[in-house]
C-alpha cells in the first residue's frame, strides 16, 4: 500500500524512562515528567536503541516506533541523504537526565572502535545544562597532557580526580563530549542531551558504590577504555555560543549532529525547505506554539517533537521567552 507524504505531522514519543542508580525527582518536579518509580535518572525522548524504542504518543501514526516510520516514509521521514547513510537506522538519541548524584567517570568508544568491538555506532553527543544546584558541577577531559602509562597509575592508586578537568555549571552551560573525552556528570544538575544512536559506555570510575537494587558494585571496563581514551589536554571545553531572539544560532556543529539554540518571544517562521534532514526540537525553558500544515502543537518545557524531513515551513509562538534546542543532521 502506497503511503502519502501528507500523512507525516510533527512528532512527539512516549518517553522510556530509565532507572539510575544516581537518579532523582526532577524529571518529574521540574520537567513533569509522569511515571511511578524511584530512582529515574533518565528520559529517553526519541530512541531507536533496541529494547528502548520510543512510540508516538498521539494522532494517525500512534504506536508507531522509529524505525517503522523510516521504513513506512523513508527520505520523506529522515531526509534523503539521511536514509541513504543509515537506511532504517534512527542516527540520534535524545534524552533528558537528572543526576542526584554524580555519574561514573566514562569515556565512549569512537566509531571505529565501537564498530569493531560492538557492531555499534560511537557515541559523540552534547550536554546543554537545563538547572544546576549550587556548587553543581561535571568533569570534562584533563586538566593537563597526560600519557597512558600516567593515567593508569592515577586509576590503580585511585588519584584519578588529580588530574580530571571539573568544570563548575549554571543554566545554559553547554559541552560537546566527542568519543575519547573522558566526562562525567556532577551530582545536582539537570541536562538535555543530544547524541549519537549508541548505547556504549566505558565505566572508569565509580566511586565504590553499591548499587540498591543488585546489591553489588557496577561492572567497571578498565581494560576497554584504556585504548578508546584521548589524552589531549584542551585550552576550553565548554562551548561559546550567543542566543539572538527569534534567530536559530549555532550551538554545538559536528559531523554527527548540528544543535542551534533558538531564543524565541512572539512569532517566529522558519524554512526547512532546503535543509535534507527531520528537525528535533527539546524545549529546555518557557513553553510555545509550533504551528504547520494548518494544525498547531504544544511544546512545554522538558518536551521534545520531531519534525519530518517533508515538511518544510513552521511558525513557533511563544507568549514569554522561551528556548529550544534544534537539531538535526
């Protein structure tokens, strides 16, 4: 049965929420979030990752996952040269996380690496600070050249926050974690986060704890990551952006992904019509209108929508100054 481009409207997902053993509240208090259990240190907007695939929430297309609508609508749903790289593969993975506690100390594996280990895509992504706590703040690469023998005397005389980069945060912060960068997020911060479709991590660190619900420590990759790490020391690594009202101004560009911020009060058109790619939108403060084909949507505060690559022209309102995130490839 042929299917009609028309049939294709923005998009938003029933998000998969996440236990972590450092999750909070926020998700819920904050972004209102709806589900029941404790500890979610995650929200999965929009994920093809196998076993944590997101569904539409609502219209004709209800139930239907990712990969059933790339199959359905094709270059029409990704954009054409999206579906001729990745075919029925959706290329990100969108998220929003709130850490009670401070995340392992990690680093992802490149493509290369995790190709060849994994049969999986690497996991270059961004992080965009959405609320911090006081004093709040995340580790991001080193804070000196270090060589690999170095390194791993730091790990096995447990000294390795010697010589980790830490980074203080507050609202609008925002890091690009290409693979390699070894990070982690702080105890007390609320984040947005865009990434590649992977699900591979490299656990460095972790503090010793134990985990409430196995009653054991976590399963540490020592071994893995000693070769996926780049040792670099870099001069800056937060990235510098200006937000204009009612523009779409860069944020983070790389070979993986392209983020804007978009500041918007009042109206504000925008043309996708030479742009081969879907768009996602993650409001990471205030609320607005989105407004194309003669219907308009909600978009509030810790909601994401996914915009197909066929439609070209949306209108977004927002009565007070609000922001989002929009990306796509």
């Amino acid at each position: 049965m042929a299917v009609k481009t028309s049939e294709l409207y923005p998009l938003k997902f029933q998000p998969v929420y996440s236990y972590r053993i450092w999750g909070g509240e926020k998700l819920k208090t904050v972004l209102n979030k709806n589900y029941d259990e404790e500890l979610i240190g995650e929200s999965w907007e929009i994920s093809d990752v196998k076993d944590n695939e997101t569904q539409v929430l609502e219209g004709p297309l209800k139930g239907k996952t990712l990969r059933e609508l790339t199959d359905m609508y094709k270059s029409d749903f990704v954009g054409s040269k999206v579906y001729k790289q990745f075919g029925k593969e959706f290329p990100l993975l969108i998220k929003f996380i709130d850490a009670k506690t401070p995340l392992s100390i990690q680093v992802h594996p490149s493509n290369e690496l995790a190709k060849e280990r994994h049969n999986s895509f690497g996991k270059n992504e961004m992080w965009y600070i959405m609320q911090a706590d006081d004093n709040a703040e995340l580790i991001i690469g080193f804070n000196k050249e270090v060589g690999k023998e170095e390194y791993i005397t730091h790990l096995e005389d447990s000294t390795l926050m010697d010589i980790l980069n830490v980074e203080k945060v507050k609202v609008g912060d925002t890091f690009y974690i290409p693979t390699g960068r070894v990070h982690a997020i702080g105890g007390g911060v609320l984040l947005a986060e865009i990434q590649q479709t992977s699900n591979i991590t490299y656990r460095i660190y972790d503090y010793n704890r134990v985990d409430a619900k196995t009653g054991e420590t976590r399963e540490l990759h020592t071994a893995l990551a000693v070769d996926a790490i780049d040792y670099n020391f870099y001069d800056t690594y937060k990235t510098n952006y200006k937000a204009e009202l009612n523009k779409s101004s860069k944020l983070v560009h790389s070979p993986y992904f392209k983020t804007n911020i978009v500041e918007i009060e009042g109206e504000m058109n925008i043309d996708y019509s030479n742009l081969d790619s879907f768009v996602i939108y993650m409001c990471v403060d205030g609320a607005l209108k989105l407004e194309c084909q003669n219907k308009s949507y909600a978009l509030n505060k810790g909601e994401s929508i996914l915009i197909p690559a066929a439609i070209d022209y949306v209108k977004l309102t927002a009565e007070k100054k609000s922001r989002i995130l929009e990306a796509s490839l």
